[in-house]
C-alpha cells in the first residue's frame, strides 16, 4: 500500500496537469468539454476511489500470489517477455470483468459511477468505484497463474495498467490511423461512454482493441452517430457516494417490490437493466429512450456557489495529497479516520452542489469530527510541522464551511433545481 501511495502521489499531479493542459487546448479548438460542477464531481469522484483503496477495503477472495503458487505449471523468471505477457495477460482479464460489469445488473453498480458523467474528457477518466470492494474475478486470472506469471510481476505491471487508461477519455483527439487496429483509442472509447444504442456495451478493451474484434463487441464510431455520454438511466446528483450505490439502491427497491420470489432471487444476475414485470409496471423507470433526447443534469448553481464548489475540491484535494505524501508515516488508524473524514466531506460539498438540504447535518457531522481530530491530534495529522499552525487553519475552514452551506441552501433554495424530463419508461441501463 505505501508503494500504491507513493506512486499516486507522483501519478495525481500528472493527471490534473494533463486536464488542465486539455481545457486549455478545448479553448483554443473553441470546443466545450468541461462544465464546472461535472469536473468537480468526477474530481471528487477520483478521491474517495483513492481514501477507499489506502484504507485497504478491497477484498480478495483468492489472492494472485495464492493462486500462482498453488496452479503454476512452469516456474518462470522474470525477463522483459514475462513483463509483456503479464500485462496482455491483465488486459485480457480487464476485457472480461469489464465486460461482466456491463452484462450483470448486480455488477453494473460496481462500474456505473465511471459512465455516470455526461461529459466525456480526461476528468471523467478519475470516476472510480467504491462500491467494488470484493474481488469477484480472481478465476480471470488462472490462465496467467498456470503460466508462473509471478505475482510481483502483476504488482509491478497492474498500476500502470491502470494509469495508461486515462489518457484516451478525450474528445480533443481524432481517429488515429493504423493505431486505430491495435490499441484502444479516444475514437474507441467515445463509443463506448455513449449511450447511443448502436454503441451500448461495445468496446469494452482497456488498453487493446483487438479483444473487442476478437469477442464481437466491437463498433468503430460514426460520423453520423455523434456519440451522447452518460448513463440511460440519469443519476441526477453531484454526489460521487451516491452514484457509487444508485443501481443498487434501484436493485434492493425491485427486489423487495416484486412479488416473485424467484425474481427477487434472479435480479441481481440477470442482463443489466432487467426488472421484475410486475415492478417495471408499477413503478417505471424514466430512462432516455432516444439519446439525442437527452437533458443533461444542471442544478443550476449561482456564481458563489460554483466559485465555493471549486474551493472545497480544492481543499479536499489537498488534504488526500496530504495522506498520500505521508502515508509511510501514519498508523493504520490514522488513516483510517482522515479517510472517513474526507469522505463525510466530500459526501457534504457535493450534496450543497445539489442544493440538497442533507448538506447541513453532513457539515454539522464534518465539523464535529473536525474538532474532534484536531483534540486527538494535537493539531492536524502531524501538518502542523510543515505548516505553522495548520490545524487551527482547518478548523476554521470547517467552521466557514457549515455557515457557507447554511447560508448557500438558504439562498438557493429560492431557485429550483432543473427537472429531467422523463422521455420513456423502462428498463435502461
């Protein structure tokens, strides 16, 4: 975990610089592919996926170190060619739990808050799950474990597996030539993002194209089919915490509402999207029929309340690097406690973005776990010795921040939130 946060540390700063460098290209090119409150979210979204991760609250069933010393057919060391196999070999079982993600309505919760955006940019690329804590795909990896991949091979390999998917979340680039046949590309992607029926559940790669050819998921993006991004069904909230559970949430109500037992049973395993007969009629979805139809999400901030949203990421922001950069130093404990303070945090900004009242009590929890840190620190989680008199600083930050949110709610409140119209009713996913 101390190598995870240290190469995040670097990884971060590298990110914002390349969304900032995007926006500015955007400008230039006279292209819109950031709004204000989207970016925050998909921000905010990237820290609570990192809290989570060096909390440790990811579970193996069967871990890869397990499996490789149990199944291994040959004993291999590790040269260049093992390295290349061991990230094809991640790729390939990337295409396939991504591909279950899309396909099993009880997985899609683990993978919508990544398509909730309805934008499509380099930001959204940090909308990361929380609610994937159990790693349900460890049989994706037997080919690799029969083969003697060595698990410090895969340790090494999985992160920058993960960070060479970020760059293509871009609508600044165009179709790349003979790339086009090998790698997964921007234009690739954009499909897949889309919810353009022609583009539903299609290219479904992370790093190579040539899975999607070789499985049938394949669809190369069309002049004349612009794609729409987000989700068939909207989520209609900032919230990242909230996204991260919406499916589910849906799934439980189904559940529970239907008569049949063995639909309440079948549900969870069924084509992503299916509902029970007798639910779906009585209490339907509203879901975008025709993608060009879409409305997109638009809470309709003031000027003061977007300026405000842009300071609490950022501060958020700069109390996760704070966790990154002194992880090694921290007890498990410690850790344990900013996270969930940066998640009642996060959980409380991005509730005022929607001009939610629940903003108040989570300000009125933040606060109070604020101070109560700060007593059991002494101060700010050790910040205090880089930054003369950071915990106090903090304190008032937090205090600001609950009169701020009364005040913005207060004043809000006076406009109304944009409704989604609802364009047609049924399963969507």
């Amino acid at each position: 975990m101390e190598l995870y946060a240290k190469a995040l540390s670097f990884a971060i700063p590298f990110f914002l610089l390349l969304i900032i460098i995007e926006e500015f290209a955007a400008r230039k090119m006279k292209k819109q592919v950031n709004r204000g409150m989207d970016t925050i979210s998909s921000l905010s979204s990237g820290m609570t996926n990192t809290l989570k991760n060096l909390m440790g609250l990811s579970i193996a069933i069967v871990s890869y170190a397990w499996l490789v010393d149990k199944v291994a057919l040959f004993d291999i060391k590790s040269t260049f060619l093992v390295y290349v196999l061991a990230f094809i070999g991640i790729d390939f079982v990337g295409y396939w739990s991504h591909r279950f993600d899309h396909k099993v309505n009880a997985f899609w919760n683990r993978h919508i808050v990544h398509h909730s955006s309805e934008e499509f940019n380099l930001s959204c690329a940090l909308r990361q799950s929380i609610s994937a804590i159990i790693g349900i795909y460890f049989f994706l990896y037997i080919p690799m474990a029969f083969l003697g991949i060595p698990a410090e091979v895969v340790a090494i390999i999985a992160p920058i597996h993960l960070f060479a998917q970020f760059w293509y979340h871009t609508r600044l680039i165009d179709k790349m030539g003979f790339l086009e046949h090998i790698i997964v590309t921007p234009s690739h992607h954009r499909v897949h993002h889309a919810i353009n029926d022609i583009y539903l559940d299609k290219n479904l790669g992370q790093i190579f194209i040539f899975w999607d050819k070789i499985f049938g998921t394949f669809q190369e993006e069309r002049e004349e089919e612009p794609p729409v991004y987000g989700v068939k069904k909207p989520v209609n909230t900032w919230n990242p915490l909230i996204i991260n559970y919406v499916h589910f949430w849906a799934l439980i109500q189904d559940a529970w509402r239907t008569k049949s037992w063995w639909d309440k049973l079948r549900i969870w395993f069924m084509p992503t999207g299916w509902r029970p007969s007798d639910v779906a009629e009585r209490y339907p979805w509203a879901y975008w029929k025709n993608a060009f139809d879409q409305v997109k999400y638009d809470s309709k901030p003031s000027r003061q309340l977007l300026v405000w949203s842009w300071v609490q990421m950022i501060v958020a922001f700069g109390m996760v690097f704070h966790v990154l950069i002194s992880f090694v130093n921290f007890q498990y404990l410690e850790v344990m406690l900013y996270a969930v303070f940066m998640m009642v945090s996060i959980f409380a900004y991005t509730s005022l973005m929607d001009k939610s009242k629940i903003s108040i009590p989570a300000e009125v929890l933040r606060l109070t776990m604020g101070f109560g840190l700060f007593y059991w620190t002494g101060g700010w989680f050790g910040l205090d010795a880089l930054i003369p008199g950071a915990g106090y600083t903090v304190l008032a930050f937090l205090l600001l921040s609950f009169l701020m949110t009364v005040w913005l709610i207060q004043k809000e409140s006076k406009q109304s939130v944009k409704e989604v119209p609802a364009q047609s009713f049924a399963a969507g996913t």
